[in-house]
C-alpha cells in the first residue's frame, strides 16, 4: 500500500507511516496538533493493524513524548 500520511484540520501533520497489507509496516510517527512528535514505534505487517489511535500493537522499538518534546519513557 506505500506510505500514509494525515493531518489535523489545522493542516499540521498528525501521522506519517507505511502500510502493507494493510496493516502498518516500518516506522510510524504520530504528532501532536502543536507538531511535536507524539509516538513513534516499529511495526511489522504480521503484527498490528490500522487504526486511528495509538493502541496497535507493535514490534520492537517505541517512544512517547509530551506535549512539551520531552520523553515519557
């Protein structure tokens, strides 16, 4: 399916990420309306699935920010 991309209504970009088979695939970005990232995380195509929400599953690596930038690892 390729790369994804969708924005707030304020035009800022909310999520960026590609899909396979309909399901994320690689690594996906969330972001705040301010345009700070919000979550990143590393899919496989086998393991989660497209939603709008950050609640996929996920495989390997994640990271969480605030709204502020800072990690809330």
């Amino acid at each position: 399916m390729g790369e994804h991309k969708e924005w707030y209504q304020n035009g800022e970009l909310r999520f960026t990420g590609n899909f396979s088979n309909n399901k994320k695939h690689g690594v996906c970005r969330w972001y705040y309306e301010n345009s700070k990232l919000r979550y990143e995380g590393f899919y496989t195509s086998d393991v989660g699935s497209y939603s709008d929400d950050v609640t996929d599953k996920y495989w390997g690596s994640h990271i969480l920010w605030d709204e502020n930038g800072d990690d809330c690892n």
